[in-house]
C-alpha cells in the first residue's frame, strides 16, 4: 500500500506557509534584536548620564550622597508610576505573562507593553534595583509578534508561533545567546507552545536573527567575561557537583518562596503605604550605591569581580545573602525587570564560596573555584526556573565554557531532582497562577479573540450592581 502524494497546490499551500514563517521568523527576530540592543544601550547611557551629573559637584559631601539616593528613587518612582497607571500588566518579569498568552489565559496589548516595559526596564535598571534586563526583552519580543501577526494577516494558529518566536529572541538577545532562546520555548513553555514542524523553524530563525543583529550592535564579547577553562574537571570530583547541585536544588525552593512572599506583602499594601516602602526601597538603593554597591544591580558588574577573586571569601557569603534579601524586595514591589540575572549573580557568588573551601578540604579536586561559580549561575536558575537544559546552555553560551558541560549537567539535575523532591514549582508557573488568581479576584475575566481589535473585559455579576 503506497501512500498517496500530496497534490501540486498541496505542495505549493504549504512550501508559502514555510516561506512565510521563515521570513516572518527573521523579521521579529532582526526587530527584537534591535530593540534589544537599544535596551542594553539605553541602560549604559542612563549610567552615564549619571555619572557625569554626579561629577559636576562631587566635591560636596551632601551631593557624594544625596544625588545617588535622589537618582534612584526618581528612576524608581517614575517607573512603577508608568506601570500601575497604563499597563499593570507589566509589572515584573513578563515571561509569565507570555506563557499566560501561549495558553489563552492572558492577552497580550503590545501597543502599551512596548513602550510602558521600554521605558520602565531601562528606569528599573538604573535605578539599582536587583532586576534583569531578559524579562523585559522577552516580553517584548513576544509583544514584537503579536504585533506583527496583526499587521501581517496570517492564519489564527500561527499567532502563537510568532509571539514563541518573539519570546526566544528576547533571551536570546538579552544575554547573546541564541541556543538558549530556542531551548527556551522548548523547555519552559512547553505546555503552552503548539509544537510542529514550521512553528519550530520560526522559533529558531527568530533567535538566530535577534543574536545576529544584537552583535551587530552590541560586539560579539563574552556576555560574562571569564577565563575559558580547556580541561574538564577530574572525574574523582564528580560527586562534588552532586552535594553542589543539591545544595541548590534547597535553594531554589527557598528562593521561590520567599518572592512569592514578597510580592504578597506589597500587593496587600494599601497605596499610601504601598508608595511609602517603595521610598524607602528607592531611597535604600541609592545609599546602597554609596555603601555597599555589590548587592544592588542586576549582577553585570559583581559577577566578574568575583570571578577574579577581588572580593574576599568570607564576603561572598555575606554579599550572597544580602543579594537574596534585595532580589526579593526588588521583584516584590513590581517594578518590571526579570530574575534571571539576580540568579546568576547569587549562584557565583555562592558558587566562588564553595569552590574556595572545596579547595582547601578537598584539595586537586577542582583546579579554580571559578569552575562551581559557572556550575552555580546554571544550577541555581534550573532549580527555581525548572528548566536544567535551558540552564545549561546558557551558562555555556554567556561563558564560553563549552568544556565545562560534564559538570553542568551534574549540578543542574541534581538541584532539579532535590527541587521537585522537596515539593518546589517552576517559578513562572507559580507567577502565571498567582496573575490569574488575583485577576480572579478582581472580576476580571478576559476573552482572547484576534478579530476584536482591542480586548474584551466582562466583569462579575454581583446582584444588586
């Protein structure tokens, strides 16, 4: 029995789908990318400008620290004000609302995420909170999709494909890492992304095409920059970076947890007292910027301090639970940022710490500490994200330490086993439930349907209304 052929206009329906998605794959790729790489620029120039405000009177002691804690809660203020006012929907991550999206349970208005995460990203990012930059590039870059799937009239199931693809670019271009981005939708959105032959295509030329274009602008550099390690560790230290990775695999329950907690202690605030403890958050950062800088920021700039072992041992440890306290104080108040970079900052400073006493009772195990810093950045995001191979990846990627897989792979499935074993959840996961119960609880309840050009609310009937 011989299967029967696909008829000419068969062939040609589908080989337009394919070009059609292969070009609309490299156009949100090339815009995310771009965007991207403005996002990135426009952070570095907020830095500048304010380090060059802070030059004109630096000789003053009252400007050395007023001017810092006045920058800070500005930046601060300005941009939960512009997210609570025109699109609430911004606040945090935003991964967890483009997994909402893939699963109709969210919707996705990209004329105000685009500007409203633009702005209140680069604002969230100046003013030292402990945020990422992939959060907003991700939400943005699935926000690029669903705005493209609009102008380009295209068939009702590829809408999801483009907001995917967007979303894989948006990794990809926050951290040059293009792999990670499509193992990305893979992984993490697995429940929510339709799977086929074309939807993958799509994914995968969007996060080529973003890496490609961010490069472009931004240079082609180590996203971390770090000593290239050209020898796999020893394989008598193997069951090392298994007690590592369980180790993680606690912490990653622990840290999912406590943002939940944080984020329900802010969200249960009434509005004068939730703005009174956002003042003093921004008014923390900015003498935190003075005092102790290396437990404010995203990450960028103590990670490579702490790979070149210019921060004492002992102060890791204490940086590294102070850090703990300021990611989760950071997200909790909503600000738009994303926790990747929080994570990879915290699992090298803990990792740098491990490593250094590994050393000493454990001597020819491990030839530098810096090895569990890069076991760390994965081994702490697969246990709270849920996502080991993502992880993995893109610790390889922003570190070029292809060489150093054997010990990733270790580390990372022992904290995902030890995570799940301990009764931990996804964390994007426990923030979509968490989004669609408090929009529950709000009346709200939103029909998703691409020929209505604007989203459709119906609230609750509540007799006597």
């Amino acid at each position: 029995m011989t299967k029967q052929c696909d008829s000419p206009q068969t062939i040609q329906t589908k080989a337009k789908q394919i070009y059609m998605l292969a070009i609309s794959g490299i156009l949100v790729g090339g815009l995310t990318g771009l965007i991207g790489a403005y996002f990135q620029l426009s952070i570095a120039m907020m830095g500048q400008l304010k380090s060059y405000i802070f030059t004109l009177w630096q000789n003053s002691i009252l400007w050395q620290w007023g001017f810092p804690v006045l920058f800070s809660l500005i930046c601060i203020l300005v941009s939960l004000f512009i997210v609570k006012k025109y699109a609430p929907e911004t606040s945090g991550s935003g991964v967890q609302e483009i997994e909402g999206v893939l699963s109709n349970k969210r919707i996705l208005r990209w004329k105000r995420v685009l500007p409203i995460k633009f702005i209140g990203g680069v604002l969230t990012l100046a003013s030292g909170a402990v945020t990422g930059r992939e959060g907003p590039t991700i939400h943005m870059g699935g926000a690029i999709g669903e705005m493209l799937s609009r102008k380009i009239k295209i068939e009702e199931g590829f809408t999801h494909t483009f907001i995917a693809a967007g979303a894989a670019a948006g990794l990809a271009a926050a951290f040059n890492a293009p792999l990670a981005g499509i193992l990305f939708v893979i992984e993490e959105m697995r429940p929510h992304f339709k799977y086929s032959f074309m939807s993958m295509q799509c994914v995968i030329l969007a996060s080529l095409s973003s890496t490609i274009v961010l490069r472009c602008i931004i240079g082609q550099e180590q996203s971390i920059p770090m000593t290239v390690f050209v020898q796999t560790p020893s394989l008598e230290s193997i069951w090392l970076f298994i007690i590592f990775g369980a180790i993680f695999g606690i912490m990653g329950v622990v840290f999912n947890k406590y943002l939940i907690v944080s984020l329900n202690y802010f969200s249960k605030l009434k509005p004068r007292t939730y703005w009174l403890n956002i003042t003093i958050v921004g008014i923390g950062l900015g003498l935190c910027s003075n005092l102790f800088p290396e437990i404010i920021g995203g990450g960028y700039e103590v990670i490579p301090e702490a790979l070149k072992m210019q921060i004492p041992v002992m102060l890791l440890g204490v940086i590294f639970l102070l850090r703990l306290g300021t990611t989760w104080i950071s997200y909790g108040s909503g600000i738009p940022g994303g926790i990747f970079a929080p994570m990879l900052a915290l699992g090298t400073l803990f990792g740098m710490f491990f490593g250094h006493f590994a050393q000493i009772y454990f001597p020819g195990t491990v030839s530098h500490p810096a090895i569990f810093a890069v076991a760390g950045m994965s081994a702490l995001f697969a246990a709270t994200v849920g996502a080991p191979l993502t992880g993995i990846i893109l610790v390889a990627e922003m570190t070029l330490n292809y060489e150093l897989l054997l010990p990733l792979i270790l580390t990372c499935f022992s904290a995902t086993i030890v995570s799940y074993l301990l009764g931990g959840k996804p964390v994007y996961e426990t923030l979509l439930l968490r989004t669609l119960r408090l929009a529950k609880e709000k009346g709200e309840n939103i029909i998703t349907n691409r020929k209505e050009k604007s989203p459709r609310k119906i609230r609750k009937h509540h007799p006597g209304a």
